[in-house]
C-alpha cells in the first residue's frame, strides 16, 4: 500500500519519549535498531485503516515511578525528493492526542535533516 502525506510540526513530546531509554531498548529489539529521539510528523492525504493485530507492539511499562502507554509498529520505507529512506517505522502510540489522518515516523536517521523536510513538503509511505 502506498499512502501520500505532508510534513507537519509536532508538539515536540516524541522527542522525550524517545530519548527514555527502557523505549530505545524495546525499539531496538523489535525493529533492531534504535530510533532517533524524535518522530517525523505526517498528516496523510486519506486516513487509513491498520489492523493493529498484525503490528508489532510494545507493551506498557513502569519507569521510574510512572506509567508508559505502549506503542504499534509497522516497518515501512519512505520516499521524499525521489529518496528512498529505509529502515523507517510508523508508529501508533496506545494514548495519542493525534487525529487519525496524522501518523508519526521514526528511524535511526533525522529524517527531517537528512532528506531537508520542512513543514508540508510531500512524503510517500509504503507500507
């Protein structure tokens, strides 16, 4: 399935979410490599429906005193500028503030920096 978006501005929180380390460990086991601190923001052209079973997942977790929702994975590539950016992950956090047609991307790249994304320049998400 290929799905088209545009870059958004976040709230900054995947950064700190991110940047805890018991998610950089189960990110590295699940997809085998250990995200950037901080997630692309993508507002997607038509909404699409995951079956969350078929995902991968983390689960909740207890950290330092306080609880962390856990998180669905979907390895996917993506394109931009005719850039073929690949391991990435869409990732559906459990507790979101997200509407529905707004995913979030992550990689061991910046992909912002890497690929000079600015806010509403076009994305290819294979999935």
């Amino acid at each position: 399935m290929k799905v088209r978006g545009k870059v958004i501005s976040g709230k900054g929180e995947g950064k700190y979410y991110m940047s805890l380390e018991p998610y950089q460990v189960k990110f590295k086991e699940v997809l085998g490599y250990v995200p950037y601190p901080g997630t692309l923001n993508v507002k997607l052209d038509n909404q699409i429906n995951l079956n969350l079973d078929s995902m991968k997942k983390i689960d909740d977790f207890e950290y330092k005193g306080k609880k962390y929702y856990g998180v669905y994975l979907l390895p996917i590539n993506l394109i931009s500028k005719d850039i073929l950016v690949k391991p990435c992950a869409l990732i559906m956090p459990i507790k979101s503030d997200h509407p529905k047609n707004v995913v979030e991307i992550v990689s061991s790249l910046k992909l912002r920096k890497i690929l000079s994304l600015k806010d509403g320049d076009k994305v290819l998400l294979i999935i």
